[in-house]
C-alpha cells in the first residue's frame, strides 16, 4: 500500500466544480426522493403506528432516513460515477500523466463521496428541523457522523468499483448489499421484533451502527451502543479505505 | 547529457512482449521520433516514460531522475499529449485547462492567463465555454495539444499529435512544435506520418515488433538504406516477366509490391535504358523496407 497526498484535494475539488456545474440535474433529485419517503412514511404511515413511549414515527425514521440516504449519495458516487470517469471517459488516465498518483485520485473520491453524505445528511436534517421533528440539539452532531460513515461508504462502494468488469455489475452491489441494508438495519423498524439471532447479524451491515448513532444524537439519549456503533464505523472506514487503495492501483496501472 | 535515457526496457502484457529490450538516449532539444506500424509499441513506451504505466525490466531518467523513485517530479516537468482524447468531458472547454493546471498546482492567475494564451494559440477562443461534445475531432484534438501545455513542460511527449487534423491545423501545430522546440523544449513524438517525421524529427528510431531497428536522422536513414532517389517501374505498361530478368541480370537490387517494381540503385550506369521514372527516395520507403509492407495484425 502507498500512502496518498494533499493532491487528492484537487480531485475533490474537480468533483465539486462538476457537481456546482450541474447540481439542478444531480443535486435536486437526489434531495427530492428522501424528503418524500420521510414525509410519506412518516406522515401517512406513522398516523397507523403506535411507537412505545409515544414517539411520533416520523421521529423515529426522519435519523433513519438520514444516514440511508447518506449511504445512497456515497454509493452512487463511488460506484456508477466513478465507474464512468474511469472507464468511459478516461479522465483517470488523463489525471495520471499529471503529478498526481492513483492513491491520490482513489483518496479524492472517496473524500468527495463523503462530502455527497455530508450534503444530503445535512440537507434532510434542516427539512426535519423546518418541520420542528428535531427534539436535541445534539443533533447538530449528525452532519460529522454522515461525514465519518461517507468515508465507510464510499470505501465500500469504490472497492466494489475497482473490481468491477463491467457496468452492470452494480446491480448486483445495490440490489444485493445496498437495498437489504436499507430495509433491514433498523431505519423503518426497530429490530426489537426479529429473533435474536437476526439482531446480532444485523451488526455486519455497515448501516446499522450509523442508524443507531444518528438516532441516537436526534433524540439526544446516549447509550453504551452508540460508543461500539461509532467503533465500528472507524473499523470499516480504515479497513476498506486501505484496501480499496490498493485495488485502484492494481486497476489503474496496466 | 541526454534528458530522458531508457535502459533495456521491456513491456509485458502477460504473455505478450510489447516492448523488448530497448535502450535509448533523448538529447535535451532535440525531437525524437519513434516511427512504427501499429503495434509496434510505441504507446508502450510512452506510458513507461511517463510514468501512467510501469515498466517489466529496465529504468529509465528522465532530467538524471529516476522515474521509479521521482515519478512526481518526472510528471510535473513533462506535457503529455495521449494518442487517445481524454478530455473531461463533465468541464467545459476552458475548465479543462484550469483544472489541469490545478493538477499541476500552478497558481490560479497563472493558470487563467495561460489558459487563455493556449486558447489563442490553438485557434480555440470563440468555443472558451463550450462543452467538449459540441467540439469538432479535430477541436479536440487542439484542446489536448494545448492541454498538454499548461505546465510549460521542458519536455512534450505526443502521441499521434497530428491524426484527426486538417492540413492547417497540422501545420499549425508543426509551426508551434518548431517554436517550442526553438525554445528549448524536447519533444519525443511517436507518429505514422511520415511527413511529419521527416519534417519535425531531427532524429528518429524505427520500431517493429518492440524492437528498435535502426535510429538515426531521417536524411542518414533515407541515405542509409535508399540512397538518393528510386527507380519507380509501373509493371501496367511492362511486361513483368521479361523486367524482372532484366533487372536480374544487371544484378539489381529490387521490390515488388501493388504492381509496381522500386529498384534502388545510386547508379545511374545500372539504371540507363530502363523503363520507368526517377523519384526521390523518402523516409516512408525506408519504413517500408525496414518494417515489411504486409499489415501486422
Ligand atoms: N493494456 C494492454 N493490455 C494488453 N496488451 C496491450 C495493452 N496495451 C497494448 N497492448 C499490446 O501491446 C502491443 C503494443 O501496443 P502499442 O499500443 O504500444 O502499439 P503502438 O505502436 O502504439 O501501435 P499504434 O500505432 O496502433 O498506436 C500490441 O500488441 C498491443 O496489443
Ligand atoms: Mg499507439
């Protein structure tokens, strides 16, 4: 493994100059889809749900739905998008013949696939404030952890990339890791009602330790879960940052 | 001392020998050209000197750095323009060149002012905020020499510089090459075109096969292997069997190909009598006799 630079920044910053050029198309969509499932979910469906201790649901899912669509932004980024620079346009191979390395282009991506989590989180969290569904500031810590679990996601998503032999293999990554952890890592539900078992495997799904912390600070109520949860979050970070660095030079050097 | 020395380089793409065993010495200013059919390997050695693809065996320096150890530093001082068009296509026409520069870290305002002048330069000011796609090929093509630029590189490498260019776009671009080259830039250009070659190259190595078969200026090779001029027989108004004894029997040396017979002699003597007409021998004949005239697949 070879470390990565400060020039991963110029990375970052090209993606953002791209996204800015074009954040009507990119942007808004990706904001629209979880305004309407909170609001739907929450609104339509939580009029016919009694929560214990009398929580709103729209409480209970508004952090869920943060840190899920956190994980979409990232994963998105890191996979089709950055699929497409590689492969289609070659805008890595016209970066390597700069003074910038593969670790810096695999560390600018993954640092802006961050940055997508850290914009969508922050944005749904300001909806639900305007809405008055945030009980604790706490909650002004949420952005940080969207950021961290950003990191974790986009890791994940561009390891899977530097693998990938073609397109359409991302199928398989969403419908086979993304969409279960959505449905299945406690955003819609608590999973109080699965048997035990399916409790502590839910433990694997990187989305389940980032629910657990955004709800967490949304309520403002601390537990010991949210100190392993955060743990957790580091270790996929550090694990899948490193590696993932040394899949992209295997794939970008020929 | 030269500025870019290759060592016994050698390329493999798992089984396949790309690149095998080449050494070759790039005198600051000068332009070098590698000239070879396709797949000879000429991109192959451009990626290694670059420093995008890394090498089998063998080194390379480039300026007395070791490329292994200093590809930062090798790439900073190098433009490289790629045989294939990498624009960035999510920027427009001018973004491209800024967020270049920034790869480079070149200071903003130096960045505008020589984006601007490259803009000039290749004839590209009026499309300065277009989207790559709305360009012509041969548009792109420009923006990719001129983006190969930004960092006022000592040494340019171009790959196919000219391919998709109108006449006076290429000759805009030789024009440009020269004033580089005027400057002090060493340029290392790879091209199937041999008037190019002959017209920009002060040397240039002839590759088939990954090997270098001869490298020398393109005069020495045409002198070397041609002589002078050609003996051109167009067999349509000959009878072919009864010229080719002919030239036999004056112990000729000759070749046929597309029903036309070259005869290569410097001897007048030898030649007097014969049918036909006298050419002046060109780089391309020497291509042709060094790389064979049949297509490698
Ligand atoms: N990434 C790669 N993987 C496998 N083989 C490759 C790769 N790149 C090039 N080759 C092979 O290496 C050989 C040399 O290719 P190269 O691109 O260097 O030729 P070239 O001289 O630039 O040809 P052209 O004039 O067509 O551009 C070819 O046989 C080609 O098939
Ligand atoms: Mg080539």
């Amino acid at each position: 493994m070879r470390p990565f630079s400060w020039r991963f920044l110029r990375i970052w910053q090209r993606n953002r100059d791209v996204f800015f050029r074009l954040w009507h198309s990119e942007g808004v969509g990706a904001i629209i889809e979880p305004i309407l499932i909170l609001l739907a979910f929450g609104m339509g469906m939580g009029a016919f749900i009694n929560l214990e201790g009398g929580q709103r649901y729209i409480e209970f899912i508004a952090p869920g739905i943060i840190a899920a669509y956190a994980m979409f932004a990232a994963s998105f980024e890191c996979t089709y998008a950055c699929y497409f620079r590689m492969e289609q346009q070659y805008t890595y191979d016209a970066i390597l013949a700069t003074p910038l390395n593969v670790e810096d282009v695999t560390a600018g991506e993954i640092f802006w696939g961050a940055t997508r989590s850290f914009m969508t989180g922050c944005i749904i969290l300001a909806i639900a404030a305007a809405f008055q569904l945030v009980p604790s500031p706490w909650a002004l810590l949420i952005p940080l952890v969207v950021a961290l679990s950003g990191v974790m996601f986009s890791s994940i998503a561009l390891f899977y990339t530097s693998l990938a032999p073609s397109i359409y293999t991302f199928n398989f990554f969403f419908t086979l890791f993304i969409t279960p952890m959505f449905l299945l890592s406690g955003v819609f539900f608590p999973l109080t009602g699965f048997p035990k078992i399916v409790q502590t495997l839910s433990w694997i799904a990187p989305l389940t330790p980032v629910a657990k912390l955004t709800r967490g600070l949304f309520q403002g109520e601390f537990h010991p879960e949210m100190l392993l949860s955060l743990g957790i979050i580091i270790f996929w970070s550090v694990v899948f940052f490193c590696i993932t660095l040394v899949t992209m030079r295997r794939r970008l050097t020929k | 001392m030269a500025i870019i020395i290759a060592r016994n380089l050698t390329k493999k793409f798992k089984e396949l020998t790309a690149v095998d065993n080449i050494s070759l010495e790039i005198e600051e200013g000068e332009c070098f050209g590698l000239l070879g059919p396709n797949g000879a390997g000429k991109t192959s050695i451009i990626r290694m000197i670059t420093a995008v693809s890394p090498v089998t065996h063998g080194d390379i320096w480039v300026m007395g750095k070791d490329l292994k150890r200093y590809p930062r530093e090798v790439k900073a001082i190098l433009g490289v323009i790629p045989q294939m068009d990498n624009l960035d296509e999510d920027l427009t026409v001018i973004q491209n060149l800024l967020t270049f520069a920034r790869y480079f870290a070149i200071h903003k305002d130096v960045a505008y002012r020589r984006s601007l002048e490259i803009l000039h330069l290749m004839k590209l000011e009026g499309k300065r905020d277009s989207r790559i796609e709305e360009l012509s090929g041969g548009m792109k093509r420009r923006l990719l020499i001129g983006r190969g630029l930004i960092n006022a590189p000592k040494i340019i490498i171009l790959d196919e510089p000219s391919i998709g260019l109108d006449p006076q776009a290429r000759h805009m671009v030789w024009q440009k090459l020269r004033e580089l080259k005027a400057q002090g830039v060493t340029q290392l250009l790879c091209t199937q075109n041999m008037e190019e070659a002959a017209r920009i190259c002060d040397r240039v190595a002839i590759i088939h096969q990954g090997r270098i078969v001869d490298i020398d200026t393109p005069q020495g090779l045409v002198a070397k292997y041609m002589g002078s001029q050609i003996w051109e027989i167009d067999l349509v108004s000959v009878e072919r069997d009864s010229i080719i004894s002919e030239l036999e029997s004056r112990r000729l040396e000759f070749e046929e190909f597309s029903g036309i017979i070259h005869v290569f002699s410097t001897d007048n003597k030898l030649i007097e009598g014969l049918p036909g007409t006298a050419r002046a021998a060109t780089l391309e004949d020497v291509f042709f006799k060094l790389t064979g005239r049949s297509l490698v697949e």
